[in-house]
C-alpha cells in the first residue's frame, strides 16, 4: 500500500512539473511575440559598433623536437657480421666503417669474376684479330665483345658488393640503436643500425589556417625548451604544409641549430613563440556581421535615422579569429549588424535587442 501511495504522489509532482515548464515557456513565446508586435513588424537584431584596434598577431604553439636526419641502415649483401666498430651513443661521420661483414665468399665471387672477364677479353682480343685476316665473321666478333662487356660489368658488380663488406655511414650523426651482434648472419634489407643527426633539429607545430595565412618560409622564431627554461633558442620556418591535415591544422617545421652546450635531444617537446611587429590600427567587426560567409563582402549597417537596415559592400582584409579586417567600404563609428540578417533586405525596420 505504500509502495502505490508513493508512486502516485511522484506522479503527481512530475505532472506538477511539466505544467509548470509548459506554463514558463508560453509566457516566454508571448513576450516575444509582444516585443515584435511593439516593434511594428520590425525584424530584431544584434549590432555593434565598428571600431579601431591593433590587430594582435602574436600566438605559441606547442610541439616535439624532431631529428634533421633518421635512418635505419640496412644490410646490402648478404654474410656473417665478423666486426663491430661502433656502439650505441657513438658519434659517427659519413663515410665512417661501422661493421665489417666476411667478405670470404664475397672475394671468392669477385676472383671469379675476373678470371671470367680476363678470358672474354683474350677472346675478344683473338677475334679481333682473326676477323682482320677473315678468319671469323663480323656476327661472332660482335658476340665476342658483348661477352667481354657483361663479363666486366659482373666484375664491377662483384667488386661493388667486396667493398660493401664495409658497412660505411651515409650521414653524420649518433648510433642511437645497434641491432647486430659478432657473429650473427644478416641479409640485405636486415636493420643493423638506427642513426640519427641532432646537429640541427626540427621543432614540429599545428597552426590553423589564420596563423599560417601570416607565416613565410625563412621566418625566425623564438624558441623556448620545457628542459631548459633559462634557455632561448631561435629556429626559422623551414616548412610549412600546403594542406591542412583531418583537424584543419596545417603542419609546420622550425629548423633549429643544436650544439652540445644545448643538450636538445629529438623527442623533447618545446614551444614556438611567433612574435609580429606592431600592426597599424585597422577596423574590425565580428565574422558573424557578414551575409553568407565573409567572402560575400556584404554587411548590414544600421541606419539610425531610418531605424532600417542598409545593405553595404565592403572590402575585407585578413581573418583574424573571430574578427575580420575591412579593407574600405565601413567608417569608424558606424553600427553593423551580426546578426538576424537572414531576414532582412535592403531597408527592412529593425529592433535593436539590448
């Protein structure tokens, strides 16, 4: 019996409740319509006026220092690593010998090779000289040669592949990861080693699409590291990316020099300070004060006199934000509006909302 006595008495608040929102939001809807009624059909909007201000430029972002150089060094031939002549941390300069594979069978190839190409040339030699006298045919002297020729192209190719026995660094940098031991087999495309070139260093951000509209390739950019606070670094712009990626941000890259004082190491994250001159004072209104989208290039002014809305073309300037530069076509001062204009024309009575 209680249990019913209570779940009618919950009932009877919910309708309460639900009479009582109902009753607020027709009170709500008749002032509204009053306020339009005492407005003589007049369209009700939001204005503000235009003004003069110095444009701020200036924003940060956010990032992760990346390497100038990263390869992973990859076995070309294949064979038993029988030295190791680096370790990891160690710093390495191009053309430098980081291991050494057995080159017993590759030297064995090459031998092979040449005594194969010594006697294509001393047969091309004896044709030669035979098709002088007529004793061989012009067809066999050219079969003669072309054997001479793929037998020398095989020695080079065997010797090439000698010499790849030393396994030699293509960039300047740090052996960050070592991935062979003595002894083990490796064959080509097996990873050997991870280098890395932190000399100069790429701070990577994300801008949107107003930041980048004011950047430049060469730009320099002040640059502060979370390790080190004390310490400023500048880097210049040395990418910025032509397409925004899924979230609209366009990927940039700040080239920083590195030294061992800086102790910058890839990975670290850092923050880009984009500082611009002073700007002249423009005027700006809202974004939202344009017909359509900005590119329309048309406003509504409001005409105090009249109390109507007057339609006017402009000349818009740089997006910044929520704001947007106009060019020519507004004067300080005067009152635009931001919004309702989906109902107005040309002329149309409007009532100020305050």
């Amino acid at each position: 019996m209680k249990k019913v006595i209570t779940t009618i008495v919950i009932l009877v608040l919910v309708i309460v409740g639900i009479g009582y929102v109902l009753s607020n939001n027709k009170k709500k809807n008749e002032a509204k319509t009053e306020f339009i009624a005492k407005g003589n059909g007049a369209v009700a909007v939001n204005v503000a006026e235009a003004k003069k201000s110095i444009p701020e430029l200036d924003f940060t972002a956010n990032g992760t220092f990346a390497p100038d150089q990263e390869l992973m060094f990859s076995a070309e031939n294949s064979g038993r690593v029988s030295q190791i002549y680096v370790k990891e941390g160690s710093r390495v300069s191009k053309g430098q010998v980081l291991a050494r594979i057995d080159a017993e069978l590759l030297n064995t190839d090459r031998e092979t090779a040449e005594a194969n190409y010594e006697n294509a040339a001393r047969d091309l030699a004896r044709y030669e000289s035979s098709f002088k006298t007529g004793g061989v045919t012009q067809q066999q002297l050219d079969q003669a040669r072309l054997n001479a020729s793929n037998a020398k192209l095989r020695l080079q190719q065997q010797q090439r592949k000698l010499n790849d026995a030393n396994i030699r660094s293509s960039i300047n940098g740090v052996v960050n990861k070592k991935l062979i031991e003595v002894g083990a087999f490796v064959a080509p495309g097996t990873q050997l080693f991870e280098l890395v070139d932190i000399s100069k260093l790429k701070l990577k951000v994300n801008v949107n699409e107003t930041q980048v509209a004011n950047l430049k390739l060469g730009d320099a950019v002040k640059i502060q590291s979370n390790v080190f606070p004390d310490e400023n670094f500048t880097g210049k712009v040395s990418f910025i990316a032509a397409k925004a990626d899924g979230s609209l941000n366009f990927p940039i890259e700040i080239s920083v020099t590195n030294n061992a004082k800086s102790g910058l190491k890839a990975g670290m994250y850092g923050t880009a300070l984009f500082d611009f001159p002073k700007q002249k004072e423009v005027i700006l209104v809202p974004r939202t004060s344009f017909v359509g989208s900005v590119s329309s290039n048309q406003i509504f002014i409001y005409d105090k006199a009249a109390n109507v809305a007057k339609v006017r073309n402009v000349v818009t300037g740089r997006i910044l934000g929520d704001q947007v530069e106009i060019m020519s076509g507004l004067n300080e001062g005067e009152t635009v509006i931001i919004s309702g204009q989906i109902n107005l024309i040309d002329g149309t009575p409007v009532s100020i909302i305050k």
